[in-house]
C-alpha cells in the first residue's frame, strides 16, 4: 500500500477577495506541477469565510493565507506569489531539515542553484545543535546544508571548525560569534543578496532584519538615463561599502511607486530614493537630488548620525491616519473588484440605519407634538376656568351679593326658599 502523504499546502481565502482571484490561476498551475513532479505535498484550497473556526484555529487573518501542514507543525509563506516560488517553498519545507551535502560536486551543482548557501562545516557540536534549532524556524525561508571540510572548494578557508558559513554574491562569509551575535539573527541578516529587487513581500519579509531599507524606486520599462542611474548608484554603494553598511543597511530598487505610495501614504515621483524602517514604519527621503554615489553615502551617514529628517512612524495620529486610509482602500477595491457586492455589504447596512433613525426620529417628534398640544389644552382650560372665577367675583362684589355666611345661616337660608317654594 502507498502510505498516504501526511503534508499539505493549503491556501484560505475568501470569495470576494480581489488578491485570492488573482492568484486563484498560479495556484492550479502549482497543484499540477506538484503532481507532476511526484511530490509528497497535497495541494488544496479552503473558503476561510465558510470554515471560520477551521481558520481562526490556524491563525488565519488575511487573504489569500498559504500555508504548508507538515505533521503537527504549520508553516507560513510569505514570498511572492508566483508558480516556481511556491513550488520552492512547498518542496524546502516538505524535505529534511538539514541536507548533506556528500561531494564537491553535489556542492557546486547546489551552489548554482543557490543565490543564498547557508552551510554547517564539522561534527558533531553545540554550534551544531544550535544550526539545527535556527533551521526549524527560518526554514520557510531558506535551505540549510551541511558539509565536511574536504567538500567544500579550495579557495574557502575557515578559521577554525566546526563553522557555519554562507555563500552569496560571488563570496563567502564565516559566522564569528563574538562580531554577529545571535546565530538566528546573523543567518536572518544574511539569507539576503547584498542587492535584491524589492517588491511587497520582499520588503515584509526584510522587517525580520531589522535594517533599513534603502530603495531606488524606478520604472523597469523605462530605460532613460536618470533611471538607470539611480539603479547603477544604489548597486555600487551596495557592493562598494558593504562593510560600511550592511549590518544596518539593505539596497535594492523596486519597479513603480504604487506600494511606496500606500505605505508612505503619499505620492511620491519616480525616479526617486527612499529609505525605509520598516520596524517604525519612518521613512526617509533625500533632501536633495541624488546625483552619484557620494551624494547617496552622504544621505546614508547622515541618517546614521540622525541629522536627516524622519517622516511618518507610528504614533497616534499615524496610526489614525493610516485606519482611515486602509478603510478607504478597502472600501475602493471590493467595489472595484465586485461593485454588486460593494453596494450589498456597505449599502445594506446604511440603509438598514438610516430607516432605524428616521423611525426613532419620527417616534419622537410625534409624541412631543401630542405631549405639547395635550399641556397646551390643559393650560388652556386653567386659564379659562381662572377667568371665569375672576369674572364671578367681580360681578357679586359689584352686586354685593358675596358675602360670608356660617353654617348655620346657609342651612337657614336653604329652609326659608323650601318653604316659599
């Protein structure tokens, strides 16, 4: 008997989301490609809105959510959203936790395949068990291997042993302990090129680093020479001063100002130069044009120092802001992406509370108006009776006819008009 696969990838979503439509088609390609290529990994699809708790219990909160079962343990993606992405990340999470990498060969055969290497060199060690502890966490993020030292190429020398190394960019950086730290946080620091072409998820993912994020934001189509200056400029600070600014710092450049616009929530030109903090959400522009490299070092050492300006963050009235304009933002894309069910989700409820107020209002208005007539005729009535009074009186002090009488004279008078009657 086949044993049945016991991982799964799973994408929740929901069925007026603009996001899970667009990426409905890529993620039928990805079921097929997975069954084609003999994996291990089920692919399947769920309405997080009509199985809430199923959801909520895998700690679903946006959409599309993928995520990748494996055993008792859930995995989140968050990279792009492409085929051969999502397939990648599906097949690393799915196999071993570390890999071995048996000969030199199988080492330079991974090694093109790799822009980020991370690899353990040596036996068995406290360094070891940390390496395995670190690729339990960040494995949906990278792979990790390891080697002997007579697998890995000549040119590579390593201070001592066992060592963990990563190859990227044409080079090789060794972990120092005592330089870099935490070893999660040096492999978290490091999993990225020196150089990278940012987009959303990108750029969530980098918030993990803790450096700033120093972005040319141009437009891929347009190849005039101020575009592919700024690029040029941010690829030679990102290659030249790495040893100045990478512990702090990650380069690259992004194609359009869309995204830029909604986390800065403005609109800025293109071609231009931002630097992000994504842990405060600040933002950073330059104060003048960027005309070569020195003037973007100086833009970079001048943030360093704290002389350049911060923008946005997340205080109060940002935070504010920020509500009212992911409102608005959504409110824009369900009714661009189904106006019907726009109207019916924000129509309805209006509606529903604008016949509640004008019923209450109503209700109000008549009953003051019968409350107010009813005090009217009553106040009516006692001026009119007071009137009268008033009139009686004055009529028999007039005629002398009002005068006090005891008891005993008005039982008197009443027996004397019997008798005459």
């Amino acid at each position: 008997k086949k044993k049945k696969s016991n991982v799964f990838a799973f994408q929740f979503y929901a069925p007026w989301c603009g996001h899970c439509k667009k990426l409905e088609p890529v993620w039928n390609e990805v079921g097929i490609e997975m069954k084609n290529m003999g994996s291990p990994v089920r692919v399947g699809k769920m309405d997080a809105t009509s199985f809430s708790s199923i959801a909520s219990e895998f700690g679903v909160r946006g959409y599309p959510t993928i995520k990748l079962l494996k055993g008792d343990l859930a995995y989140n993606y968050r990279g792009p959203r492409t085929k051969d992405d999502i397939v990648e990340f599906a097949n690393r999470v799915a196999g071993p936790l570390i890999r071995p990498l048996p000969s030199q060969h199988m080492f330079e055969h991974v090694r093109k395949r790799h822009r980020v290497l991370f690899v353990y060199v040596g036996g068995e060690s406290p360094l070891k068990e940390k390496y395995i502890e670190v690729a339990s966490e960040l494995i949906v993020y990278t792979y990790f291997f390891s080697a002997s030292e007579d697998v890995l190429p000549e040119y590579v020398t390593l201070p001592e042993f066992p060592a963990v190394v990563v190859f990227k960019d044409g080079t090789y950086f060794v972990y120092d302990e005592y330089e870099d730290g935490d070893l999660s946080s040096w492999i978290n620091r490091e999993r990225f090129q020196v150089y990278l072409h940012v987009d959303g998820f990108t750029l969530y993912e980098l918030g993990d680093t803790g450096k700033l994020v120093a972005i040319a934001v141009i437009d891929d189509k347009n190849s005039s020479v101020e575009h592919t200056r700024l690029k040029s400029i941010i690829q030679e600070v990102a290659r030249d001063y790495r040893d100045h600014f990478h512990r702090d710092f990650q380069f690259g450049h992004m194609d359009g100002n869309d995204y830029i616009n909604s986390l800065l929530m403005d609109e800025i030109t293109v071609p231009t130069v931002v630097v992000l903090n994504t842990s405060n959400q600040q933002y950073f522009l330059p104060d003048r044009h960027i005309e070569n490299t020195e003037d973007m070092v100086q833009f970079i050492n001048n943030i360093l120092d704290g002389t350049a300006e911060a923008q946005g963050g997340d205080g109060l009235l940002q935070r504010i802001k920020r509500i009212i304009y992911d409102a608005k933002s959504t409110v824009v894309s369900v009714f661009k992406s189904s106006p019907l069910l726009g109207c019916f989700l924000f129509g309805l409820p209006l509606g529903v509370i604008s016949i509640m107020c004008y019923g209450i209002c109503t209700a109000d208005t008549d009953g003051g108006v019968d409350e107010h007539e009813a005090a009217k005729k009553e106040n009516g009535d006692q001026e009119l009776t007071d009137e009268g009074s008033e009139e009686e009186e004055q009529e028999e002090e007039k005629n002398g006819k009002y005068t006090e009488l005891s008891d005993g004279e008005l039982k008197q008078k009443d027996i004397m008009t019997k008798k005459k009657d």
